[in-house]
C-alpha cells in the first residue's frame, strides 16, 4: 500500500481538527474579553453611581426641588444590577437626568465656583472618560468576535456550539451630551 494514500488523509483530517480547535479558542477568548470589558464598563458605572449622591448633596442647596428628584432616581436606578440591557437602559436614564442636573448647575454662579462642586465635576468628568475606553474597548472586542460568527467557515463552528452575534454598547453619557438649556422665570416683584 502506498503510503501517501494513508498520509495525505490523516494530515488532512489533522489540519482540519486543528483550523477547528483553533477557530473554537477564538470564540472563548472573544467572549471572555468581552466579558472583561463589561465588568470594566461596570466598575466605572458603580464608581459614578458612588459620586452622584456627593454631588446631588452639594447641588441641593441651590436647587432642592431638582436634586431630590435626581437623588430619588439615582437611588433606584443605580441599585439595579439585572442584565446588561435592562442596565444600559436605567444608566442612560441616569446619565440624562445627571445631564439636566450639570446643566440645572450651571444656573448658579456661586455653586459653579465652588471647590467642592469642581472636584466633584472633574472626578464624574473623568469617571465618564473611563466609561467612554472601557466601552470603546468593549464594542473593538464585540466587533472581533461577530466578524468571527458571520464568517464562513467559522460560522460553521459559531452555529455547531451556539456562539451567537453580541450587540455593541451605545451607552450615552451624561458629560457627552449637549447640556440642555435651562431658563428660570423671573419673579415677580420684590
């Protein structure tokens, strides 16, 4: 029997058990890094849910109404843990109210001076930008990975084990946003 007859099959075989291992640990690590990016998504998110009850506190001096309205929904809304859409959709929620509450803020000359106020301005600033890598970092990984569940032959493997396309992450941001106007009614006379 000729030996390249045995040969040729087996590398054959060899070669294709080896692309589908290979494509396989794609996937894990994909997911596995996207998972990652999430949790690093997360640990920013919980750090700015830390820093809004400071910063509704210094704020409720110069607009009570407003900051209690904030504070009432930052404390039900940054308590939810649920799913990572179910999430997303209560962190936007904060995120415009935070926004309204920056721009409420801005009304006030001798609150937007204040140190206390800065600090607490420039530490969410950077929490933001923190959020804004971690999400960019998420959404290149989401990016890799559904590359690799669209694409032929991988989809085959992607279909074989239930590797499903993810969604990216269009989180808004509250220092992202144009700050809306806010205008106060003139009182009447004093």
């Amino acid at each position: 029997m000729n030996p390249a007859v045995i040969i040729f099959p087996a590398f054959a075989l060899f070669v294709l058990v080896a692309w589908a291992v290979g494509t396989y640990n794609k996937f894990i690590k994909y997911r596995n890094r996207i998972e990652e990016s999430w949790s690093g998504i997360d640990v920013a998110l919980k750090r700015r849910a830390n820093i809004i009850p400071s910063l509704v506190r210094v704020i409720e001096g110069y607009g009570a109404h407003e900051a209690k309205i904030f504070q009432e929904k930052t404390r039900v809304l940054g308590g939810e843990e649920g799913r990572r859409h179910e999430r997303l959709e209560a962190e936007s929620r904060i995120s415009q109210s935070l926004g309204g509450l920056l721009a409420l803020a801005e009304a006030y000359p001798d609150l937007k001076a204040s140190e206390n106020f800065l600090d607490l301005q420039n530490s969410l600033d950077e929490i933001e930008r923190e959020v804004q890598k971690a999400r960019n970092r998420y959404n290149a990984y989401v990016g890799r990975y559904n590359v690799l569940v669209e694409s032929f032959p991988a989809n085959v493997i992607a279909r074989k084990f239930g590797f499903q396309k993810q969604n990216y992450l269009a989180l808004e941001l509250a220092t992202q946003r144009e700050m809306p106007k806010v205008a106060f009614a003139e009182g009447g006379d004093d």
